[in-house]
C-alpha cells in the first residue's frame, strides 16, 4: 500500500490538476503533505512499535492509512484531499517502519536476512506496478480509484495480521521523543510551506517570511533537543562518524533530485508530450527493474570493490542520465529520447542503492544499526519533500520567464497577456484563452509546451549537479 501510494500518486497529478482545477501549488501540496508527516514521523512510528506493541501500530498504521485513502478518493476539492494526504503519511509513518520491525522480531539470525531480501523484492515490485495500476485506473476509471484500492488491501493485510503475526515489543525499549518529533515537524512544515506558497504569494508575504522564519528556527530548536534529551529521535553522536554523516549528505543531495524528477516527469509526459497515463506509468518501468534486477549484482560490488567506489561511480552514472533528460523536446520519440535516459538514470542508482545501504549499516555499532537505518530512510523522504517545495519555485519562474519571452512578439492583446499571466502557475496544464481563434490558441499552446520544457532541462540540469555532489561526497568516505 505505502509503496504503491509512493508512486502512483505522481502519474495522477494531471488529471488532478485537470479534474479538480488547480494550479502547481495545489498540485505540490498532494506529495508534499503526505511526504512531509511521512518523513517527519516515521522514526516516532518506529518506537511506538518498540513501546506498545509492533504488530499493534503497523495495523494502526494500516487503519489510519485505509481511512485516509477512503478520504482521498472521496474529496471534492484540494483542500479536503491534502488533509487527508497529510493523515495518510502519518498512517505510513506506523505502517511502514512497523513491517520490517515485525520482520526482525520474528526471524532469528539465519533467516532474518532471506525475510528482508523477500521484503525489498515485493517492495520493488509493487514500486513498479504502482504507476501502471494507477495508470490504467486513471484512463479506464478515475484518479479516485488509485485511492480507492487500497481498501481491499487493507482489509486484507489486517485480517493477516491478526491470524499469522505475533505481537513483540522491545525489551529496552526507549522512551518516546514527543518534543524532537514536535519541534522537527514544525521546523520541516515552516520550510515547505514557505517555499511552496512563495509561488502563489510572494516572498515578501508575511505568511510567507513567518513560515520560513518558523521553519529555521524549528530545524535549531531540533538539533539542540535532540542534544539534550535522554531518548532522542535522532541521536547526534552518530554523526561523529565521518563516513555515516556523508552518507547522509549523499543521500540528501541524491534523493532531493530523485524527488523533483518524478514529480516533474509525469507532468511532462502528459501534459506536454501527451502520453496517456497508462503509457506514463509503464515509461518508468526500465528503471524501477533495473533497480530490481541488479540489486544482487551491486550487493556483490561491495564484497569486491568496498562501497567507495561503487558510490563514486553510480552517481555519476545517474548524474549522465538526468543530462540525457536534459536533452529531451517536444514531441521527443520515447525510445531515442526518454528510454536511454531512463535506462541510464536506472543503472546509476542500481549501482547506489545497496553500497549506500551498507554504508550506512556498517558505519556505526551493531546496536544502533536500525536507528541509522530510519534516519537515512527519514533524510531520502525529507529530501524529495524540500527538493519538490524548493526546485517547484524554480520550474515555475523559469516557465514564467520562458513563457513571456515566447509570447512577446505575437501581438496578442493586453487582456489575453494578463489572463495567460494569471494562470503561469498552472505550468503546462494552463489552457489557451477561451476568447482567441484557433490558430493563435495552437500558438499560445506550442509557447506553453516550450516554456515547460525550458524549465525542465534547467531542472535536469541542476539534478545532474546534484547527483554530481553526492558522487564528490562519496570521495571524501574512507
């Protein structure tokens, strides 16, 4: 369910913006209120699991989560399907730390590692049915029934639960950080909504300034209670380790492009290109199974090269695909343009993923494996949420600024300039004015397209930079 909503969600947003009448803003809020409680909370859900009973909050979590999806599909306007977003992250934030919990308890030592790899498998399969299920919902049905179906899972998983899994609890279970996840929620949440709103508002908008002033301040008063307090969600001495603090900063520089990629490639594809949904979700495919299939492949580069250089070399290889994307056009075929880039982009992070993993494992002592574990998983979730929030205002100024400078010779009138104007913020899912002949609405599409695609490969490019810094961060491991 987590992993289907993680990517299905992104190849719905045209025909949310399109069926609900939004602009980019509304469109960041549906990933964004979902990812942020995801990655604010998840290391909270994982010692109520310690506290009060794994299999107790992973069928809350489920609860919560099934709840929240009846919520989103039944939503008759933005707002109401953001506050349900934002319930359905915090439902993951049980659920999804809750399940490899459960695993660890219940396998000893010999096979606890076969149940985690059987674990990623259906992890990595469900990733990549996700888009094609919610594709062919979105085309054949609606974008209500991407969630709508978590429904049966949930009854089912929970009915599961409660037959085969046993209940377990941590026998040194540590206290819960109730003002480290309070304070590193707000601090998180002031930052992206700053960011976000800065679009629709302007960055001299009181709301704005407070929200971003809120949001540092949060992000301060996190380090310095989590220096203080005697359990802490996220314990700074871990990162006196070189080695786990640059892997972390990989991770951040990383997942942050990863994260605007996929909210800006569906986009393109269908807005723009004009992909069905369906033909969007399966356009992701090469990556997610090549990330499937050479998962065992890049665990052996480990055990021959060390993790360094593995972690040099794949990011620089995603770095290249991002390029590729750059190069991309209107009206690109798929298999010259995007299916090399995808292919590429793919093979980098199968090549990242499993060192990255080891070295955040092996970077610190046995006992506190699984709190490194959800912190780096924490710091890949909260990257994509502030790379979307930030990188969102970049597409839409570039796209403004393309967009005026494509319109400016084609005489319209001032009436038809302010009303386009007026609508930037919808990026590629604008409509031509309603009041203009054919031939100038053709004209002013084609302006559109273009303008969407000037600040996609600016986006690209800046992911290519970033997947560049992490291999540079990668060089400084020992």
């Amino acid at each position: 369910m987590a992993f289907i909503d993680s990517t299905v969600v992104n190849v719905a947003l045209p025909a949310l913006q399109s069926s609900l009448h939004a602009n980019i803003v509304d469109v960041q809020w549906v990933v964004e209120s979902y990812g942020l409680f995801l990655g604010a909370l998840i290391l909270v859900g994982g010692s109520f699991g310690d506290v009060f009973g794994r299999r107790l909050m992973f069928v809350l979590g489920v609860v919560l989560f099934a709840i929240a999806s009846a919520g989103c599909g039944l939503a008759s306007s933005f707002q109401q399907l953001i506050i349900a977003r934002s319930v359905q992250g915090v439902g993951a934030a049980f659920l999804v730390p809750g399940s490899l919990a459960i695993i660890s308890a219940s396998f000893d030592e010999k096979t606890r590692g076969q149940a985690i790899g059987t674990w990623s498998g259906f992890t990595a399969i469900t990733t990549a049915i996700g888009p094609l299920l919610g594709g062919w919902l979105i085309q054949h049905a609606s974008w209500r029934w991407v969630f709508f179906i978590n429904l049966p899972f949930a009854a089912i998983v929970i009915a599961v639960s409660f037959w085969h899994i046993p209940e377990s609890r941590s026998s040194a279970a540590r206290r819960i950080d109730w003002l480290g996840a309070l304070v590193g929620t707000f601090g998180l949440g002031g930052l992206v909504f700053g960011f976000v709103e800065s679009t629709d508002l302007g960055w001299r908008n009181p709301l704005v300034f407070g929200s971003l002033i809120v949001g540092i301040a949060g992000v301060i008063g996190f380090v310095i209670v989590e220096a203080n307090v005697r359990s802490p969600m996220v314990p700074l001495r871990l990162f006196k380790s070189r080695t786990f603090s640059g892997a972390n900063l990989l991770t951040l520089f990383l997942y942050s492009a990863l994260g605007i990629f996929f909210f800006l490639f569906p986009l393109d594809l269908i807005q723009v290109q004009g992909y069905s949904a369906f033909a969007t979700g399966a356009a992701v495919l090469p990556l997610i199974l090549l990330m499937f299939a050479l998962s065992r492949w890049s665990g052996g580069l480990v055990a021959r090269y060390g993790p360094r250089v593995p972690l040099i070399i794949g990011p620089l290889i995603a770095a290249a695909g991002f390029a590729l994307f750059a190069m991309t056009s209107t009206g690109s075929s798929y298999w010259r343009g995007f299916f090399p880039a995808m292919v590429v982009l793919g093979f980098g992070m199968a090549v990242t993923v499993a060192p990255l993993t080891t070295v955040v494992m092996s970077s610190v002592d046995q006992d506190h494996a699984g709190t490194a574990s959800g912190i780096n998983n924490a710091v890949a979730r909260i990257a994509s949420v502030l790379a979307i929030a930030v990188f969102g205002v970049a597409m839409v100024k570039a796209f403004d600024l393309r967009l005026t400078h494509e319109l400016a010779d084609r005489g319209l009138p001032p009436g038809v300039l302010r009303e386009i104007q007026s609508a930037v913020t919808k990026l590629a899912g604008m409509q031509s004015p309603a009041d203009v002949d054919a031939g100038t609405a053709s004209a002013i599409r084609a302006a559109i397209n273009h303008a969407f695609i000037f600040g996609f490969r600016l986006i690209m490019l800046i992911c290519a930079g970033l997947a560049a810094a992490s291999s540079a961060v990668a060089g400084l491991f020992r």
